[in-house]
C-alpha cells in the first residue's frame, strides 16, 4: 500500500469513527509508515491527530539513534481543527 492510498483508507476510517462518535482521537500507526516524513504525511492528508510509534519503530534503520528519531517525530506538524 502506498502513503496516498494509506491516507485515503485512514481518512475513510476516521470518518466513520466520527460518524458515530465526536469525542475520538485519531493516531496513525503501520502500514508504510516507515519514517517521521511517512507520519507527517499522513497527518498532513487526513485528520489525525498524531503516530504511535510502538512496535513499528523496530521496522526503522537501526543505523539512526532511537533518540534522533524520537526528535524527528516530535517535530511532526499536526492539523488543529477549531471545534
């Protein structure tokens, strides 16, 4: 799957969680997310509100530091929707 067929079916799923509820907040996680660009991407294509990284952080180049790579995720731009 790419990051642009990913946003898609990430914004389909955030839209039918609103369907039902309007106090969810909604993180990306897997799939091609494979670096703090790939997260930002989606974040920047759909109304999440951030990345769990968990698990999907061992997939990452081990040649980075954990700590570089925490900085760089933390530096991810997130939509703020006014309610």
């Amino acid at each position: 799957m790419t990051l642009p067929e990913a946003a898609k079916a990430t914004q389909a799923m955030i839209d039918a969680g609103k369907a039902v509820r309007d106090d969810l907040i909604f993180l990306s996680h897997g799939g091609p997310i494979n670096t703090p660009e790939d997260a930002a991407y989606i974040n920047q294509n759909t109304d999440c509100q951030g990345f769990v990284g968990a698990s999907s952080l061992e997939r990452m180049a081990v040649e980075q530091s954990l700590p570089e790579l925490t900085r760089r995720f933390k530096q991810i731009p997130v939509k703020r929707t006014v309610r």
